[in-house]
C-alpha cells in the first residue's frame, strides 16, 4: 500500500488511536505516544504539518514491530479511508 504524502503528524497521531496509542506528552513539535496493547510501547512523531515519507515509512515500522504486524496490515488499518 502506498503511504499517503500529506499526512500531518497530528493527524497520524489521530489514526494511531486504533492502535491504542494515546498523546502522553508534547515536547516542543514532537509528540509522544504510548499503548499498553500488546505490552507497553511508546513512540515520538513530529507534529509538523506534513511528515515526510521516510520519517512515516520508520515509524510504521516500529508500530509493525511492536503489534508482529507487517507494515502493509498497519497501513491498511490507519488509511483505510485514504
């Protein structure tokens, strides 16, 4: 699945809601995130108004990771709707 290229990080923070992920704080642009689904994991966004591919493409990999999802799975079920 292609990774959308105008996702901004306060929205990404929104889709990963499905994941369980909650803001547990913010510090300066950066967001943290953390879920307890599938035992504790924490990641950090930017909260910039378009996050690049890169940047996207890891932090779906860490996501993957953590659920022992593949990184296809994680997208479908964030962009379903993109």
């Amino acid at each position: 699945m292609r990774l959308p290229r105008d996702l901004s990080g306060s929205n990404l923070a929104t889709a990963l809601k499905a994941f369980g992920y909650q803001i547990t704080r913010q510090t300066g642009s950066h967001l943290r995130l953390t879920t307890d689904l599938g035992g504790q994991h924490s990641i950090t966004i930017p909260a910039h108004s378009a996050l690049r591919i890169g940047t996207l493409s890891a932090i779906i990999s860490d996501i993957a990771e953590h659920h022992k999802m593949t990184k296809d799975e994680v997208s479908q079920k964030l962009f379903k709707d993109k």
